[in-house]
C-alpha cells in the first residue's frame, strides 16, 4: 500500500511546487527587467531634459548639441549602451556611437513611434536567460512647448539582466528542490504513521491464521480511525479464542469424560466373551469397534492438546531427527514387507523437536500403511531450492489419492471411502497439521510418479520473531 501511496502523494507535492515556481519565476524576471527599464527610463528623461533646448534651426545650439553628444558618449562607453536623440523625422540630433540611426523596423520601430505619440516605453518584451542575442530597447519623448519634437531612444545589451535572472531561478530551483526533499521525507513519516497499524494489523490477522491465538495489535499509534480499528480487532481476537479454548475444553473434557465408561464397556464385553464360544465373530467385531472408538478419543484429546499448546522452537538437525525417525519405524515396515529408506543429510532448521516427531511419526506410519508389501517408501531431508525452508519429503508407492481426495487429506475425521477397512482414526493428519502450524511449519500432498502418495514437511531455517521483538514492532501476546 505504501509504494501506491507514496508517489501519488509525491506527484501531487510535485505539482504543487511546479505550479508555485512557474509564477515564481516569471515574477522575478518581470521584476529584474522592470529595475532595468526605470533605469532606463530615468537616463531618457535626462537626456530629453538636455534635449529639449537643442533646437533644430535656432543659432546657438551647436554648444548644446555638443555638450548633449558628450554626455551620449560618456554614457555609451561607460554602460555599453548605445543611446541617441532623433528628430521626428528619423534624424540625429545626437548619437553615440555617432553612427547608430533609430531602426527601421522591429520593436526598436515600434518604441520610437509610441514615444512620437507623447508615451515612453513602460512594457518591453519579456527578456529570458536563453535569449542570447536579446536586447532591451528604452523610448521617451522629447517635449518642447506640448509638442514631441524628438526621441530618446537607447539600446542596452541583457547580458547582465539574463544572468541576474538566471541566478534567481537557481535560487528558486535549489529552494523548491530543499522543500521537495522535506515534503518527500514528511511523506515517507506520514505514510508510515498511517500504514503502520495496518502492516501490524495484518501481520497480527497472519499469525492467528495460522495457530498463534494469543497474537495481538498494540493500539499506540497512527490515526484514530485506526486505532479504533485495532481495538475492535482485539476485541474479535478475544472472542474468537475463547470460543475456540470452549470448543478445545469441550473435546478434551469429553474425550476424558468417555474413556472410563469406555474402559468399563470393554471389560464387561470380555467378561462376556469369556462365556461364548471360542471365535465368536459378534464379539470380535464388538472388540474391535471398541479399540477403535478407544483410538478416537486418545486421537481426539491429543488433538486437543495439540492445538493448546504453543511450540517451543530450538534449532533442530531435521536430518538426523528424521533418520532417528526412518530407524524407529523400520522394524514395523519389515515386518509388513515394506522398505523403508532414508536419505536424510544434515541440515538445521527452527522446529519443536517433539511435535516434529510426532508428526513424521504420523506421515511415516501413513506411508507404511497405506504401500503393499515388496514396494518401498522413501524419506529424505534438504533444503527448499531459493527458499528459506527445510523440507522432509515422504515417498510411497501405495494406491495414492485423486486429485479430489487431494482436497480433503488432512481434514478431520475424513478417510477416503477405498481405505475404510484400513486401521485408523482419520485425526493423524489433522494432529499432524497443528503441530506444525504452531511452530511455523506446513504439510503438503501431491501425487508421487507413477502412483502412490508424496507428503511434503516443511519448517523454518530461519530464527521466528522474538516475542520482544515483536512487541516493539506493535504485536502483543496474551
């Protein structure tokens, strides 16, 4: 979520600064520019004061016209910038350089001819910084009695506006640069204020699915919104492990509750047996129902048990732990005919040593079942290739299951309809499935080529979470 919220709040900062510093920078440059036309504008109006008294016919005027060309050419070779008053009918009354004639055409053309109608140049055309060539072309009218006589007009090189107003736009760049580098880091504050009740709200909705009951959302941060959330989350959490610890106290009550009535049952029906003939095939059947209701409720209370306890997980050799396994149920596979191999090297992984075993206890015993004698079960132990897994694979080459028996393996009580008559409580599996979940482990089942049944075991290489780890990421245990 946080990789979907993040640019969209950077694009729309981004705008933001865009749309202020485009104004921004227009602003400056008509600014610069406009420090340089009153400039401008103020040498005109002197120029035109000394103008004024030069007339174009009166004696007299040559020393005037002379002192006016040397304040031109003083101006010129001082500010580089070019200036000369024009009679109404494009002569020169005085010009430096003294060459220069008022142009033709362009907005030098236009300037003189607003100033011939009494008005001085107040907005040239904008300047900008890559307008190498651009000049800046001042016009103001020369006044005698009421009438415009004649123009001063002057033409100055932008070099130096170009790079003043350069210099402004660096500045504004490295300005809106700064505050895009805060708002971005603002950003990344605000989305992990945000976000971060969610990240521990769902690692929290993870662990409970997967067996970890006591995990819960400490509501210390974030917005209200959130906070409230959490809070009813925990409330849920609550009320959801209480009536699972009911469910569980309801089995393991019942199940202990019927194993004496049991018990007595059996009894009386050997006691029974005891006065029929030898080899009743009633009271053989009755016997055997009763080992296998008594199978039911130890499965059953194990269940229970299983899912009431939380797993203590130590770094394990699952390798050698499954050898010790392979070699324990080697003599019931001899006895059945079956071979029973391991190929289990030595590799660690993070496991509860017990309930690992009781679960390869259950998937070799299946395997050992379910294979007619003369075929063979395999049993091996690696890591999972790029993964951070180890995995105890067991092989057989039994009858298998379809791909909609594949479904159903590992549910409660549930036993494909060809294996009925097999010994069995349909629990082993879903025991077995519990006791990895609690300790972060899983099962899986695929078909084994050409037939028979392939039982993946997988737990964790790496090192869970520590509980105060956890804590100080926003997890709580109860």
């Amino acid at each position: 979520m946080r990789t979907r919220l993040l640019p969209l709040l950077i694009v729309l900062m981004a705008g933001v600064l865009l749309a202020l510093g485009f104004p921004l920078a227009a602003s400056l440059a008509a600014s610069e520019q406009q420090r340089v036309v009153v400039d401008r504008l103020d040498d005109a109006a002197r120029f035109a004061a000394l103008a004024q008294f030069v007339s174009e016919t009166s004696p007299g005027t040559d020393e005037r016209r002379t002192t006016l060309g040397g304040e031109l050419a003083s101006y010129h070779d001082v500010y580089d910038i070019r200036a000369g008053i024009f009679y109404r009918n494009n002569r020169s009354m005085a010009a430096a350089p003294e060459d220069w004639v008022v142009p033709y055409e362009g907005e030098g053309r236009r300037a003189f001819n607003e100033s011939l109608l009494g008005r001085r140049s107040h907005d040239p055309p904008q300047v900008w910084p890559w307008q190498a060539h651009a000049r800046l072309i001042i016009a103001s009218p020369v006044v005698r009695d009421g009438d415009v006589v004649a123009v001063v007009v002057t033409d100055s090189p932008t070099g130096q506006l170009r790079l003043r107003i350069l210099r402004g736009w660096l500045l504004i760049f490295a300005g809106e640069s700064l505050a895009m580098l805060v708002a971005v880091g603002a950003a990344f504050r605000l989305t992990g204020w945000v976000l971060r009740p969610v990240r521990v709200l769902d690692s929290v909705t993870h662990d409970i699915a997967t067996g970890r009951m006591n995990s819960r959302v400490a509501a210390t941060g974030g917005p209200p919104e959130l906070r409230r959330l959490a809070h009813s989350f925990n409330e849920m959490a609550d009320n959801v492990e209480e009536a699972l610890e009911q469910q569980r106290a309801f089995v393991a009550d019942a199940s202990h509750q019927l194993r004496n009535p049991l018990a007595a049952l059996l009894l009386r029906i050997e006691l029974l047996a005891m006065e029929l003939p030898e080899g009743n095939e009633e009271i053989a059947s009755v016997r055997t129902e009763g080992k296998r209701l008594s199978q039911v409720l130890d499965d059953l209370l194990d269940l229970a048990l299983a899912e009431h306890t939380a797993a203590e997980l130590q770094l394990v050799d699952v390798g050698a732990l499954a050898a010790e396994r392979v070699a324990s149920w080697r003599p019931v596979a001899d006895d059945k005919g079956v071979a029973l191999v391991g190929a289990c090297g030595p590799v660690t992984a993070w496991a509860d040593p017990v309930a690992l075993s009781s679960a390869l206890d259950a998937v070799i015993d299946n395997a050992v079942k379910f294979t007619p004698a003369g075929q063979e079960v395999t049993v091996t132990a690696e890591p999972v290739p790029g993964g951070d897994e180890v995995a105890v694979v067991v092989a057989d080459h039994g009858p298998g299951l379809t791909d909609e028996e594949l479904d159903r393996v590992g549910d409660r009580f549930w036993r494909a309809g060809r294996h009925q008559n097999v010994k069995g409580s349909g629990l082993g599996l879903s025991i077995t499935r519990v006791l990895l979940t609690a300790g972060g482990g899983g099962i899986a089942f695929a078909p084994n080529e050409p037939h028979g049944l392939r039982v993946t075991v997988t737990v964790p290489r790496n090192q869970p979470a520590a509980k105060g780890d956890r804590e100080g990421q926003g997890f709580t245990e109860r």
